[in-house]
C-alpha cells in the first residue's frame, strides 16, 4: 500500500509518500509544494491543486491521508488552510483516490505516544520511525517540519489500518 500524507498549508504544504512492503516504512519521497507570496491567492491555490495532482498521477498512491483542520485563534490562517485543503481534496477526487483524515492531536499520540507533542518531538519520533531514509543529501535544504508532519500524517493511517512500524516497535 502507498500512502500520500499531506501537511496543508497555502504558503508551504508538506508531502510524504510511505510504502507499506510487509517488512516495515518504505519512504519513497518527501519534500514540499512551495508558493509565491506574490502570487494571487488563485494562482496560489491553482498551484498547490496542479502539484498534488502531479504527485499522485506519478505515484499512483492507494490513499491520501491529510491533518484535520484544528482550531485557531487566527482565523484567517484556518481560513486559508481550508481553502488549500479544498483544492487538495478536488485534486483528490479528480484522480479519485481514497481520501482520509486524522486530527492532530491524534496524529501525534500514534507517532509520539504523547497527543500534545511539539514538532521537534514529532520530527525526532519521524527519524527514529523512518532513520536515514529521511535525512538524504538531496533533501537537505529541505525544511523538514511541514515534510515531517505529512510523513507522520501517511504513518498515522499506516498505524491505523495496523500495518507499518510504530516509534514503540523501533530498535
């Protein structure tokens, strides 16, 4: 089974593509959808649309799994990350694939054991998880906390349907 997770966000959206082989995580690739703050917020929204489309006509994934949106003080980030989320899920439905979707403080408590986790504790619970597959030269300039919560989301679904290899099964 191959899992797209995504980490919505207008500005900087994370992706993580995790194989499921029977024997443990495969990584398959990780990074972000990046765009212009110049940009019209159409534009913007079109890009992030036309990338996750890319991204699973390529890979082919078996389901899309992305973070819920929680609530904020900051209403117009919510509103923004919803409207991202839109064109995720459309690019979804375009391709139709599978989708579904974990709360964060769910996500946290299947990747860290604790479900009011910083980030720097899910992105060290990410490594321990998944090892040098994800700290490759090629991601380096990479920032790794949007890439960490989409591969975390993908590893949530994983832990879910009760395959994969949990942060507690880790050597």
């Amino acid at each position: 089974m191959l899992i797209l997770g995504i980490d919505p966000g207008t500005a900087t959206t994370g992706f993580g593509l995790v194989r499921l082989n029977g024997k443990g995580n495969e990584v398959v690739e990780w990074g972000l959808i990046e765009t212009d703050k110049a940009l019209l917020k159409e534009k913007r929204l079109d890009f992030i649309f036309e990338e996750i489309k890319n991204l699973i006509e390529k890979h082919k994934p078996d389901v899309f799994v992305f973070e819920k949106i929680f609530f904020s003080n900051n209403a117009k980030t919510v509103i923004a990350v919803g409207q991202a989320q839109g064109v995720m899920l459309l690019a979804a439905c375009k391709t139709k694939i599978k989708v579904e979707e974990y709360a964060p403080g769910t996500i946290k408590k299947m990747i860290t054991g604790n479900g009011r986790a910083n980030k720097k504790e899910v992105q060290a619970s990410i490594r321990k998880i998944l090892g040098d597959r994800v700290t490759s030269e090629k991601n380096k300039k990479t920032h790794f906390d949007n890439a960490a919560d989409a591969l975390a989301i993908a590893l949530t679904h994983a832990f879910k349907i009760g395959e994969g290899k949990g942060v507690n099964e880790v050597v």
